[in-house]
C-alpha cells in the first residue's frame, strides 16, 4: 500500500511541476495528468488482482498439499487422483485413474 501512495505522490509532484514550471494550458495540464492516473490506476488495479489470484491459487495448493479434496469443473481432485505441478500451476491426471493425463488448472477450482 505505500507503494501506491508514493505513486500518488508522484502524480500531485508532476502536476505542481506542470503547474508552476511548464507554459501548458490548463486544459494540457489536465489532459497529462488525468492520463497518468489512469495508467498508475490501472497499474494498481492489475497488482491488487494478480495478487488476489495469487492467494487464491496458494490456497488450492495448501489444501491440496493438505489432503483435502477439492472440486475443479466439477470433478473430484485429491492426491490420489492427480498430482500438482507447480510451475504450470495445474492439476494433472495420475496414470492409472480415470482422470489421467487430463490437466485442471488450479483457478478453476473453489
């Protein structure tokens, strides 16, 4: 969260350098700014959702790792069935069961 506030920060810094240090119009100033927020909002709003699919796939894991059965597109997973690859961040099939060789990945599940 400090990250964002000094990313606000730097948006109030370039509008007062704009302000009084640039011969810009006001409709410039405002067209300038309002463009860098947007960029530095979007920038914010993708972290907070990266992060949010982040935790939710480490809690898949952690209940998988922990024995529990998960659903994932309505199919039954547990470590009897499947195996977890961690850098596909997905489910596959064990040889030798009905689900082999068919890959969920983690997001599906709930």
């Amino acid at each position: 969260m400090i990250s964002y506030a000094v990313w606000f920060g730097i948006v109030v810094l370039l509008f007062v350098w704009m302000h009084y240090f640039t011969e810009l119009g006001t409709k410039q100033k405002t067209v300038i700014s309002a463009v860098l927020t947007f960029i530095i909002s979007s920038a914010i709003a993708y972290n907070i959702a990266s992060d949010h699919d982040r935790e939710k796939v480490m809690g898949v894991e952690q209940k998988f790792r922990s024995g529990e059965t998960l659903i994932c597109r309505g199919t039954e997973v547990n470590a009897t069935t499947f195996d977890y690859s961690v850098g596909t961040q997905s489910f596959i099939g064990l040889k030798g069961t009905k689900h082999y060789q068919q890959i969920i990945n983690a997001r599906e599940c709930e």
